[in-house]
C-alpha cells in the first residue's frame, strides 16, 4: 500500500497558483512546495505540470530546478515526474556513470511489473532518442552485458500458472552451475531473465527444498566480482521486492553518512506503491520506525519532503 | 500497399450468415468462404468471428478448421486470425518442430516495427501462457540462441535521427568481425538486435562505402552453418523487408515443387501491408507475374483464395 496521502478531489489550477507563489518573489517557500506536490499522486502531479504550463507559458520542472538545491531539488524533481519516465531518468543517470555498477538497472528490470518495464522502455526512447537495451548495451560487455540487457529486454509472462517438473530441473540447473562456480552460465542467465516470476519462485522453492538452502546462501555474498553481485541483486529483487527496498534503505542510513540517492529513489519510487510494507518490514528488523530513522538521519526541506512521502504530517 | 480489396462498409451479420451457410448441408462452399473472408479487413475479419460465435454459439475459426483441409485450410486458418495472433501461431509452429532453423522467427522479429513486434509478444502470452523470448532461448543454445532471444526481445527506437559518427565505428567493427569470421561476436549481435532501423542503415551504408562491398555480399552465402544462414537473413530483414519477402516468393516457386508454407505466409502476412510492392519487385526480379507464377504452380480452392488475396477476382 501507498504511504502518500492525496486527496481524492484537488484543485489543479490552484495547485498551480500555490505552485507559482512559492516560487516568486524573494526566497522560496519550500515547504508551500512540500505542502502540494507531496501530497499529489501521479496523475494529479501530471495535471498539476499541464495547468502550470498553460497558464504561465513556463515548464514548472524547471522552474523548481532552479529555485531548489541540493537533495530536496533532486526529491522534488525524481518525485513530480511520471513513474515510468522517473525511471527511465534514473537508468540514464547511472548509465552515464562511469565503472561496471549498474544496480539501478537490475533493481528497474526486476521489481516492476511486465508491463511496467515497458512503460519505462516506451519513456526512454522518448526521452533520450534511443532504447533502454541499446544503451545497456553499449555500456557494459561479456556476462554483465549478456545479464542486463537480457534482464532490461524481457516481457515476462504475468500468469500464475507453474510447470513443476521444470521448476524442480531448473533448480538443479542453477545449482550445478552455482557449485561450479560458473555465474556467467547461459542457462543462468536465460532462467532469470525469461521465467515469469510465478515459475521462478516456484523454481527458488525447490532449490531450497533440494539444496536445504537458500539460492541466494549459495551466491557469494560480499564478492568483488560486479557481475557476481548484480546477480545476486536479481535474485533478490525477484524473489521478495519489498525485502530488497527494505535492505537498500537499511544500507543508505546505517552507518556513517547517508546514501540519498539510495534513500530518496526508494521512498520515490515505492511512496505510491507498496513503501507502508516496506516500512513495517523496515522497523521489524531494525527496531526502529523508518521515519524515526530518515529524521534522525536527514534534514531540513529534504527532511520534510521524505517525512511527507511517508505519510506524516510536517 | 495492400492488395487485398475489402468494402468500407459491410454487413458483419450477413458474411456471418453467409459463412455459416456456406458449412452447412453437404459439402462445404469454399468459393462462399473465399468470396467473404477473401475481402474483408483484420478488423472485419474479428467482428465477424465475434458476431458468428454470438448468432451460433460455435467457435468459427474451429468450424472452418473441421470443414476445410490442406494447403486451404491452412491458408484460411492464417488469414482469419488477427495479425500479431497470426505471427504468434507461426513462431510457435517453428518452434515446435526440430532442428535448429528458426527462419520463421529471424523474419518476424527482424521484419516488423517495434509496435508490431510487441503486440506479438502480447498475443503470444495470451495463446500459450509463455513469453516468446522465454520459448525462443529454451529451444536454442549457443550464438543462435543470443541472436534469436535479442531479436525477439528488442524493442528498437523508431525514430529518424542518426548518429553518423556512430555508424562509421559500428560499419567497422561489423566489419572486423565478419573479416575474422567471428560471426557470434557479441558487438555483432548487438548492433543488429539493439540499434534502430534508420541507425542500422546507416551502418549498412558506411560499411558499403569503406569496403565497397554490402555487408550482405560480405556474409558467407551458402553456409551449412545455420546460426551464419540466419545471422544474413536477419541482416537482409532488417535492410529491405520488401526485397527479402520477394525472394522468399520466388524460392517457394522456383524448382521442383512449391514451398507452400513460405507461399501461404507472405501472401496473408503482407496482403495487408505491402504485398502491391513485393508483386511489383516480383515482376521485375522474375518477368513474370506473381499472380501468373502462383496461377500456374497451386491449383484448386487453395490458388482461389491465394489469388484473391493478391487482389484478383476468381
């Protein structure tokens, strides 16, 4: 379930209005900003950008880029954007990164829905004249490549039907090439990147029947191999997306310093779905409430604008 | 343009009628079935099935299927279906059958936009509860298996822009490749299954200018090798879908005895799209008539309606 809180019947136009205030004049007022946009979904959101550029002849996401800063500006932009191009915009980021890390990849291709992905696809060529996989493609090589963009292009089946003799041998694939230590393996690859996900939990359950442990025990943890460690991501986020959410936001507050990139992308990106889930997951194993923690570790707007996505009032 | 000449405006319940009559009592009116469905649009072709199976609670598809045979039948069944359904029934009848020529789904996945392609994958997951790519990669291995699941799986930019810099560097690695016959090299497969078709020809095009040769003359011609044999049909999809489907044509004709399978499929998949242009290449590739070389090699209700479909009155 949802965390934001969005009433049902809004005022666009005043929306705008309030919008414009904020921005003009000395200073801005950041938190009229957090007092609308946070709490708007995705369609009023986009009414909200239309109505704004229609009556003042200016694209409201700029006009908030350069009135706000730092991490609430990025909140703020990563928020008001349409899920599927917010996504194709995050997999843009990280592509032009430079170095093999593509968790942002892994984690788009495999926690959202089929239809989902390709929304992002159809977002991406939009935006950036090209596709997802033609990027991925051109940005990584060898088994990291043949992973991503077979992960990224896939239009997985969304039945629940499960074939169960091919669960059970497609479990003993994957283990065979596990021990073997062969994590580039084709079948590994196809299995993941073709199985709808009924079949591959199905698959997952009778590795751990017929292992007496768990596929994801048996990949190298802390490997220094990328390509090792995105498939362990997949893995992960195919198999319980919520207990993945929960382990990045885990990671971007505990310890020294804060991963507001890690931070802000979850709570946008689940704040409309399932992030009330990943909260009660989130404060189960830490013992602590998650917005406890996101206001002890964060502050001022940016703050504000998390405590608003997850459901409080500032 | 299409040759198949349907009425703007027809009378669904009447063909219905029509068709219905045509299977009842003794013996079955093929020329009523041709003179009705032999001129009707996709979107006719489905409101009659809808308005059929409404007035006689019978599937109509099936009804046809119990009364007709042969190369007729199978042409009907084809033609009746809708396109992205029809597309989907002829890649999982290639990939049911042995061996390890995928023709069929080289020229699907390499011949239609990406619009077309997608609502393949679609009706795939609603006839057989499996995602193509998921089938493709589960009966290929090796190169074949790479090449097929990314072509099946792309879902190509289609705008016009071009990268010209881009093409030259790609023209030579294509080009490097082919020259040190490593035709499953990865560069290989991801150019072809990645970039978009304006992109592609302008790779084509550089490769011609800095080799003075096509890269279609480049790739060995009569390969035993099935993976080099699909890696140049998908080249010449991918270059000139019209040119390949001509060619097709006029294997399926030439020789002793006729391929009817290829003859029946690029008539139904193109008389609706682009079969007017294909005929014409046809005539000029071959000096004769498409309409006159499959008058004279197919025979009986199976030439009536395969004319008809080519635009003639039988």
């Amino acid at each position: 379930m949802a965390t934001v809180s969005a009433p049902k019947q809004v005022s666009v136009k005043e929306d705008a209005e309030a919008l414009r205030k904020a921005c003009q004049g000395w200073g801005t007022d950041e938190k009229a900003i957090i007092a609308v946009l946070g709490h708007r979904n995705a369609a009023q959101r986009r009414q909200i950008r239309h109505v704004y550029e229609e009556i003042y002849q200016e694209d409201l996401i700029k006009r908030l880029e350069s009135e706000l800063s730092g991490h609430f500006e990025k909140a703020v932009y990563r928020w008001i954007l349409d899920p599927p191009d917010r996504d194709a915009v995050l997999a843009n980021v990280e592509l032009k990164k430079s170095g093999n890390k593509h968790h942002v990849i892994v984690e788009i291709s495999c926690t959202k829905n089929p239809e989902e992905l390709l929304a992002i696809r159809r977002a991406y060529h939009a935006r950036y004249k090209r596709s997802l996989e033609e990027e991925v493609a051109y940005h990584t090589k060898g088994d990291t490549r043949r992973l991503l963009v077979a992960l990224v292009s896939a239009f997985r089946y969304y039945g629940e039907e499960i074939n169960t003799t091919l669960a059970k041998s497609e479990a003993k694939k994957l283990h065979e090439a596990i021990k073997d230590k062969k994590f580039g393996n084709e079948d590994v690859i196809r299995i993941l990147s073709t199985r709808s996900i009924a079949q591959l939990l199905a698959t997952f359950n009778c590795y751990r029947e017929q292992e007496g442990t768990s596929i994801t025990k048996n990949l190298p943890k802390d490997s220094s191999d990328e390509y090792i460690a995105m498939l362990r991501m997949a893995v992960r986020c195919l198999k319980d997306p919520k207990k993945y959410f929960e382990k990045v936001l885990r990671r971007s507050i505990e310890g020294i310093g804060t991963d507001e990139d890690a931070l802000t992308r979850v709570i946008v990106t689940r704040a409309e779905k399932d992030l009330k889930e990943i909260k009660e997951l989130y404060h189960k194993r830490n013992n602590v409430p998650l917005d406890k923690a996101v206001d002890k570790e964060t502050s001022g707007d940016y703050k504000d604008m998390l405590l608003t996505l997850l459901g409080n009032e500032v």
